[in-house]
C-alpha cells in the first residue's frame, strides 16, 4: 500500500522525479508557488506518512496532531530548521531532513554580494544611472567601503560562516574576528581570532550574521548593539530577520550610527513595501534569495527527496537532523 506524503508547495522538478521513481508513495501537494493557507495545511497532512515542508511553513504541535499517528518524517527544504517544533516532533518519534551544505556555497557567494553591494553602494550607483542622477564622474560622489586593509567579524563560524570568511579572505581582510557558542578548530584556515561578540561588534568594519536563529541569537542585533559599531561600519544579515531588533536598525542606519546594511533575511517575509526600511537608500534588501541558483536549489529539492523517502522506509537519510 501506497504511503501519503504532503508537499506544501511547487519543489523543484529534481525532487518531484525522485519520489515518483521511488514508487513508494503517493503525493498530494499544495500546487503552487505561494505558500499554502494554514487550513489548507491542516488539511492536507491529514494521514500523511511524510510531511515535505518549506521554511515558511510552521509546523508546531496542531499540525502534528492534524497529521496524525501515521506522520515518520517531516522533510524541510532548507537549512534552517527553526520553523519546526523540534521539541512536539521528538515527543512523537518523527524523523527530520533537512538540506545543510548543499547550499552553503550558493549561500556565502550570496552574502558576499550582498557585503560589498552595500559597502559598494551598488543599488543607489544603479538608480542613479537610471534617473539621470549620473552627472559627471565626480571625487567625492558614491564613495563607500573596502575590503582591503578591514576587519571582518562574522557572528555563527558554522558551515556557511566558513565559507563566508573563506571568500572574503581574498579581498585582503586583515583581520577575521568571530564569535559564536564555541570555538573551531577550523577557524585557523581563515586566521580566525575567537573574540566575545562586544569585541567583534566594535572592531569589525563589517559584521556578517550567519548564525542560526536561537533564544540566544533572537534579537541579538539590538540597539545596544548597534551602539557600539563602528560609525563607518556596514551589518549583514543573511541567516534570519528576527535576529535583528528592524527598529533599532532603522534608527542605527537613519541617524548615521552605522554606515549601511545588507539584509538577505527580515521580519516579516515578505517584508511590506512601506516598511520604513525601504525607504532608507543605505539599507539593501534582498527577498531571502542565499540559496538560489538554479543548481542548488535543484540539489536541494533532491536531498528533500531522499530525506523524504529514507524516513518513510526507515532506512538512512542523506541529510537527518539528529536532536
Ligand atoms: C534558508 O534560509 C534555509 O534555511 O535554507
Ligand atoms: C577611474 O576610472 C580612474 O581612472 O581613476
């Protein structure tokens, strides 16, 4: 007999090839791009076996009593996993998957671009040339922030934190400061110097957060924190919005207490279009793209496949959480 999996939205055609060849199931899905309305949620997982989820679907205790006793794995497509009631899903004896690694490359690239676009003052560069703004090439017109010669503190040394720091050696950073729970062995292919975060947060020229979202880490970019940056330092977020206290950014970035930002990750997402973040030209915003190229996110939408399928059958999975 057929198990029945939920999917909560369109996934990449890589996975969908998977669990039709594994013939061990039958999918019903949420069939389309946008995320699928709580009842509908609800709804759906009703017997499920397997549950294939995206970060934007909160699966806490009413969803898991709404799937039922038959629920073995929930499978999310993403990294992140703090959209999951990890406690209630342990409670129950349901196995995780989820996707790490397979997209940290695409990830750090990302934050990488996002680092210098807003340090490098590339959407306001854009918009200038568009509206005419473009007069002359002018000395003191568009002038921002390099690499070379800075320090960079990057806030979650973890897998993409790594790789964060791993391309933005190249650009001639001379010092790499990072905090975190721990620290790594690793952190001395990077010249890594494990710092408390007060020390990162003054001395870095730009701060990266690529840590995961914890009672700890929740709020930790507040005004305090803001407070004590550098004037001309530049904050980076591509891990989660509510790292980030949005108001104590906005006023950090409006009175000039900070220099500019780049968040790839806010509070909520969609971020409305009247957000008074948006009407900053020193803050750039990006819609949660870190892991999208067409290539990863197809490797992605694989590995939630077979993470899918290694819970159903109760064999390995590639890639389980284990908690
Ligand atoms: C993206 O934010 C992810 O968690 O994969
Ligand atoms: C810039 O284009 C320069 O020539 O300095």
């Amino acid at each position: 007999k057929l198990m029945k999996v939920f999917l909560t939205r369109r996934i990449p055609p890589e996975g969908m090839k998977i669990l039709s060849a594994a013939g061990i199931c039958e999918v019903s899905q949420w069939d389309s791009d946008e995320p699928v309305q709580r009842a509908d949620l609800l709804k759906g997982v009703q017997g499920a076996h397997g549950l294939l989820c995206l970060l934007s679907d909160k699966i806490d205790a009413e969803v898991l009593d709404a799937a039922g006793p038959n629920l073995k794995v929930i499978s999310t497509l993403s990294v992140g996993y703090d959209h999951l009631a990890i406690d209630e899903i342990k409670k129950r004896g349901i196995r995780v998957g989820y996707t790490p690694d397979v997209l940290t490359d695409a990830t750090a690239e990302l934050t990488v671009a996002l680092l210098l676009a807003a340090a490098r003052r590339l959407p306001e560069g854009v918009e200038e040339v568009k509206n005419g703004g473009w007069s002359s090439w002018k000395p003191l017109w568009l002038c921002g922030y390099g690499l070379s010669g800075s320090t960079v503190g990057v806030i979650g040394l973890g897998r993409i934190g790594m790789a964060i720091a791993q391309r933005l050696m190249p650009f001639g950073v001379k010092r790499l400061l990072y905090s975190g729970r721990t620290a790594k062995d690793y952190a001395a292919e990077v010249n890594g110097e494990y710092v408390p975060l007060d020390t990162l947060v003054s001395e870095s020229d730009f701060i990266v957060v690529s840590c995961s979202l914890t009672p700890e880490t929740q709020g930790m970019c507040d005004k305090a924190f803001f407070s004590k940056m550098k004037n001309t330092g530049v904050f980076v977020n591509s891990s989660r919005g509510i790292v980030v206290n949005q108001e104590d950014l906005y006023a950090a970035l409006s009175s000039g207490q900070i220099a500019a930002a780049g968040l790839d990750v806010t509070t909520p997402e969609p971020l409305p279009t009247n957000h008074p973040l948006l009407t900053l030209k020193n803050c750039v915003v990006l819609p949660h793209i870190g892991s999208a190229t067409y290539s990863t996110r197809g490797i992605m939408g694989a590995l939630s496949a077979q993470n899918l399928l290694g819970g159903l059958q109760g064999t390995d999975m590639p890639s389980e959480l284990t908690f």
